[in-house]
C-alpha cells in the first residue's frame, strides 16, 4: 500500500518502537519510509503518540554500549519532538492493555503500546510487527507493507 493512502485521514498515529530506531539509526531498508511520516508529524499533518516504552527499549542497546551520543540523540526525538507526545501508562492503558492481551494474545509490551495509543485518540498504529495485524480496535499499519 502506497504510504500516502495509508496516512490518508490518520490526524493522530500511535507509534511503536522500531520506527524510531529505523530512523536515528539509519535503517537502509526503513529510514526512508519512516522520514517520510516523521516529517508529516514534524510539519503538523498529523499528531505523534507513543508510549514510556518506546523510551525503555530504545535506551537499552545504547546503553549496554556507552553510545551516550546515540542516548541524547533518541531522549531529544522522544522527549522534544514537536507534534509528538511521549505518554506515561495510567490506568486506563493498563486496563486497555489487559483487554487487548486477553482478546488477541499479544506481548504486555505490545498491548501497552497500543492500549496508550488508543487511549490517546489515535486511530492508526505504526509498527514493523506483522502480528498486531490481528488487532482490529484500530488501524495497523506495518512498515514492511509501505512503499513510498
């Protein structure tokens, strides 16, 4: 699917992990189509969210590393990015998230990461996992299916 039919409509995208990681890390495959859609949030076309684990699991690596370059560089996308929120878990999400891992099966992560972005008024999620296809409560949009 072309990525402007997919985004046609999207005012507000939750996103996972990944895409970002394609992004700052330069993913020879993906960074192009991710700086496609970061441009539309950075522009105001439509509205970033996700939620504190994308901070948790794009840290981790860098970290283990002592790359405290490629750390600043991910805190400033996530944590300064205009047009993009980066949202604790409350409640409400954790209860989302139950409801989705009880419905189709998905990790806690995933289910956390969609759960906040529903919560939050997003009606598509970008992902490159193939298996949050099945969950129907929004739009999932998985990179792999994107072409520019």
């Amino acid at each position: 699917m072309k990525l402007d039919t997919a985004m046609a409509g999207v005012a507000r995208l939750g996103i996972d992990t990944a895409p970002f990681i394609y992004f700052l890390e330069r993913n020879p495959v993906y960074v192009d189509r991710v700086h496609d859609i970061f441009k539309r949030i950075a522009q105001g076309s439509m509205v970033g969210i996700s939620s504190v684990v994308t901070l948790v699991e794009v840290l981790v690596q860098p970290k283990q590393f002592g790359n405290t370059i490629l750390v600043q560089q991910y805190q400033r996308l996530l944590l300064h990015s205009r047009h993009f929120s980066l949202r604790a878990i409350d409640a409400a999400s954790v209860e989302q998230a139950a409801d989705l891992r009880a419905r189709y099966g998905i990790r806690t992560p995933d289910a956390l990461q969609i759960a906040t972005a529903l919560n939050n008024g997003c009606t598509a999620f970008l992902t490159n996992d193939d298996r949050l296809k099945r969950v129907s409560d929004l739009i999932v949009l998985v990179l792999e299916d994107l072409a520019l």
